[in-house]
C-alpha cells in the first residue's frame, strides 16, 4: 500500500521529469500546436509542487483534487481543463483513503479517462492524450487480471503509455489545433500523450 505522503513525493517526482522535458514537449507542440504544451505542463506542475505543501497527507483523495486545481488553474490550453479534470475525477475514486494498492491505481486511470473523456468529447485514435493512457488502463488492468505482481502491473501501464505516445506519430489529429492541419499531423507524436506517458512512467520508477 501506498501512503499519501509518497502520493506526494510521486507528483513532485511528475513535477521534475515534466520540467526536464519542457523544451522537448515544446518542440513536439510547435510542430502541430500552440507550441506551449511543455511551458504550460511545468508552469502547472510548479503550481502543483506549491499547491501541496499544506495539503493534508492523510486524504489521497484530498491530495489529488488539490493537484488537479492547480493544473486547470495555472495551466493554459486545453491541457489544463484536460488533465485538472483527470485529477480531480480520479481523486474522487480514493477520497478519504490514506493509502491506496494497485486496484486503487487502475480505477484512478480508469476514472481519469472518463473524465478526460467527458471534458474533450475525444476518444482513442484522435492523437490525443487518451492514445497513451487508454492503452496503458488496458494493460493495467489485463496484467493485473492475470495475478502480476505490482511492479510488473506498473511496467505493464507505463510501456504501454510509452508505445501509445510513439503510435501517435502514425495517425492524423482529430481534435485540437492540431486537427486543422489533418494528414500533414502525421509524422509527429502528440505532446499530451507523450506528457501522459512520462507522468505514467515516473510512476513506475517511483515505485519499481
């Protein structure tokens, strides 16, 4: 089980990788967006670090709303309003929980894809986020079903995270700004699932 002080140490840990990879999600972002997926993802994890310093460690449910305002409240775009609500859904899947287990972890996926879902009126195959995120429930929840141990559930989500971002390289964006360029979208991967998939894959390594 999983404590919410090292659900904290976790998004911190989200906080550093997004930073370290802010140009580079820039660049995938000016090829086919606004060019500002990696600014507006570290000027919101910022948000998120500040957000959590007085937030209470024994609700994760608590932990993850405060996240999850913070990201729709400092990050611009449709990334704010996208992820802020994939946090803010998932934290009502653990509100009170003071820790949380795997199960835990893929109805929090599960629960942040709805509500991706329910904000974008996007779906798998579209570029977006939801590219690297619903295959990694998929393969959360499959590893899971088969009695993995909880290490190999985490690397089976984040590999999966990890493919569905480089997938988005091959197919035409259906939403977004990148949308208005169609065919000429392809050859380059979407920022927010490749943002999705590093979030995925710190997981991982926080807790392999």
């Amino acid at each position: 089980m999983i404590s919410g002080e090292k659900i904290i140490e976790i998004l911190v840990s989200i906080g550093d990788k997004i930073e370290e990879n802010k140009v580079y999600l820039t660049e995938l972002d000016a090829s086919i967006g606004d060019g500002d997926h990696g600014l507006n993802m570290s000027k919101g994890f910022l948000a998120v670090k500040e957000a959590l310093k007085d937030v209470d460690s024994k609700n994760i449910g608590g932990i993850l709303k405060k996240a999850g305002m913070a990201l729709v409240s400092h990050v611009g775009g449709a990334s704010g309003p996208l992820y802020g609500t994939a946090f803010m859904k998932a934290a009502v899947i653990v509100n009170d929980k003071e820790s949380v287990g795997i199960d835990d972890f893929i109805n929090i996926l599960k629960a942040a894809i709805d509500g991706v879902v329910m904000r974008g009126k996007a779906q798998e195959g579209d570029k977006t986020m939801l590219d690297a995120i619903m295959p990694a429930y998929r393969a959360g929840k499959a590893s899971r079903e088969e009695g993995k141990a909880c290490s190999e559930v985490l690397e089976a989500v984040s590999n999966a995270a990890l493919k569905g971002a480089e997938n988005t390289e091959k197919i035409a964006a259906k939403k977004g700004r990148a949308s208005y360029l169609g065919d000429r979208s392809i050859g380059h991967k979407d920022p927010g699932a490749v943002s999705a998939s590093i979030m995925l894959k710190t997981i991982y390594d926080c807790l392999k």
